[in-house]
C-alpha cells in the first residue's frame, strides 16, 4: 500500500461506506417486507424472539424500508451510510426529502443535527434546550396583528436556529396525535370484531349445512341490527356487538392487539406528544 496514495485510501473507505449502505437499505426492506406479514401480536412476539435486535431498532428499520423515496438511486447516491440519518430521514414527509436532494441539502457527508436544522429542530447546544424568552399577548390586542407577528417570527427560526413554541399550536398538534392513535386502535378493533364476528356466521352455517338457507337463518339467534358494525362504530358499540355474541374475551384481547401495534407504526414525532396527554379514556371496561 502506498502511504501517500490518499485518494486511493480515501476511495477503498468511500467504497466500503457506499456497501453499508446499500446493506443497511436491504436490511431495511427485509425487515419491511417482515413486518407486513405480521398480522397481530402474537405473531409479532413469535418472530420478535428468534431476532437479533431490540423491538425499537426493528421498528425503525421497517420505517426506512417503507420510505420508498429513500431507495430510489439519486437519494442512494447522496445519502451517508448513517443509521441516525436514514432514520430521520424516513420520518420527514416525501415531498420534503424530494426538495431537499434538489436542493442539495442531503449529502454523503451528511450528520443528524444538518437533518434536524432541515427540521427546524436544531438544539442551540448539544445539551437540553433553554428558554430564553417568553412574550405574552394582552387580551384586546387585534388578531390580526398577533397573527402577523407570529408569522414573522416563525421566520426567524431557521436563521437563528431556535425553536418558537406556540402553546396554541402544540395543544393543536397533541389533539391531532391522539385523535390519529384513537382512530387506528378503534379501527383495528373493528376490523378483528368484523372478522370474528364473520368466522361465527361460518360456523354456523357449517353446523347446519344440511338444512335450507332460510331454516339456518332462523336458527341464527341474532338480529341483523343488534350485531351490525360499520365504520362509525365506536369502541363502546363494538365491545357491546362483541358481548352480544357471547364474545367479550375476544373485545379485551383485539384491544391489547391494537394499541400495541400503533405504539410501534405512529410517527415517532406522535408519541412525544401522546406521552403528554392524559391516558386514553377508551381503556377496555371492566369485566
């Protein structure tokens, strides 16, 4: 090897770091297309054992596996062979990533906290944030002028590279997070209540198969309205069908199911705003 051979040296770790890369976005599909198949928890706990990383890491992993934008061959030929920065990557909107390629702002030499500015999240200093100003509004001041002066200092963020917090606009945001959580755990649970409710129906046609379709009607003890569920059923209506059914177990368990799945597939900028809420009122009742 020739020591004074820098651009030979720097183009052998060049090709290394472009090969894990290029394995780190497989990995992240493998575990993408893994995930996919795991229908409920139990599966998921099941594959979760034999697997050599933590649940946290395989979830971010399927997170950059799903962002096909990442793996399209101009994103791959400018982008480090960062962990870190994928991840963030994965979790900013495709239009937002597409800009910034054109832009130029995603580069090989690319670290976290050049994403977080892109974010307009950067830290002033490694450590934990500071507060540096509070300004209060009196209540008779116009609308229109608070309105206009919040805008301009929104403005001010990316160039001094702090962070404006609108107390408005976060309570906004939180209200958003847990409505979003509490209609995938709610639909979840309608989709199980849906299908098992279906499996009941087959068996008892099954059980009767030998008699018309009207006498199997009539032997199937349940009104049509009493157990009909549809998209604006809400956890309460669906526990109801469920008990109705003789089913209730089944409620306890599609809940369980539910709000473990959508802990691990939310935007991970969703739960720091659900951990600031008060539990969730939808907590399955007491049997």
């Amino acid at each position: 090897m020739d020591l004074f051979d820098y651009q030979g040296r720097a183009s052998r770790v060049n090709a290394m770091q472009r090969k894990t890369l290029e394995d780190m976005l497989a990995l992240a599909k493998v575990c993408a297309a893994e995930n996919s198949t795991l229908k409920n928890k139990k599966n998921k706990d099941e594959f979760m054992g034999h697997l050599e990383m933590s649940p946290s890491t395989f979830s971010k992993y399927v997170k950059i596996g799903n962002k096909s934008i990442l793996h399209l061959p101009e994103f791959v030929a400018s982008m480090p062979a960062t962990f870190e920065v994928l991840r963030l990557l994965s979790d900013q909107k495709s239009e937002d990533l597409a800009k910034w390629l054109d832009d130029g702002k995603v580069h090989k030499r690319m670290i976290a906290r050049d994403v977080q500015q892109l974010m307009g999240t950067a830290n002033e200093t490694a450590g934990e944030e500071r507060l540096l100003l509070r300004i209060f509004v009196g209540p008779n001041a116009p609308k229109e002028e608070t309105d206009a002066f919040l805008k301009e200092v929104q403005e001010l963020q990316d160039k001094y590279a702090v962070r404006f917090k609108n107390e408005n606009v976060e309570k906004a945001k939180r209200e958003r997070a847990y409505e979003r959580y509490d209609k995938l755990v709610t639909a979840y649970v309608r989709k199980g209540a849906e299908r098992h409710i279906k499996h009941l129906r087959d068996k008892h046609a099954m059980k009767y198969a030998n008699l018309s379709a009207s006498a199997r009607r009539a032997r199937w003890q349940f009104k049509e309205d009493e157990i009909a569920l549809d998209k604006f059923s809400d956890l309460s209506r669906i526990k109801d069908v469920l008990e109705l059914v003789g089913s209730g177990d089944v409620y306890d368990e599609l809940f369980k199911e539910a709000t473990s799945a959508h802990e691990q597939v939310m935007l991970d900028s969703a739960r720091p705003l659900l951990s600031e809420l008060p539990a969730p009122e939808h907590q399955p009742p007491a049997r």
